[in-house]
C-alpha cells in the first residue's frame, strides 16, 4: 500500500479484488495465503487512504480507497 500511496495523485481511487480468507477455498489460492476485507482496510488507512466500500462475497472481497 505504500507504493500506492506514492504513485497515486491525490484524489485518485485505487480498487482491490481479490480473494478472501472467509471463502470456502474450493477455488482460489489456499485459505492460509488470502486476507479478508476487514485487513485489506487496515491496510489502505495505514497509508492515509479513505476506504469508501468495503464488502465480501462468498470467495472474493472488495475495497475502493481513495487518496
């Protein structure tokens, strides 16, 4: 999130998909290797983001963050 935070002008979005620990794990990488919505927002504020939406699905999850 860092590098995001770099990269990024302020203003701008950045949106992460990806797969979630609270998944089932038939498809996907192995559940040990994923993290959840819930840290994926740590992450982003760590770096001074503002998370606009947050959610999961039943494998997957989703964060829009601005800088």
């Amino acid at each position: 999130m860092r590098e995001l935070a770099r990269v990024l002008r302020t203003g701008a979005a950045a949106v992460v998909v990806d797969w979630s620990r609270n998944g089932r794990g038939e498809a996907g990488p192995r559940l040990d290797e994923r993290f959840d919505a819930a840290r994926a927002r740590e992450f982003f504020e760590e770096e001074g983001f503002e998370v606009r939406l947050a959610g999961e699905r039943s494998e997957t999850f989703r964060v829009v963050a601005r800088r």
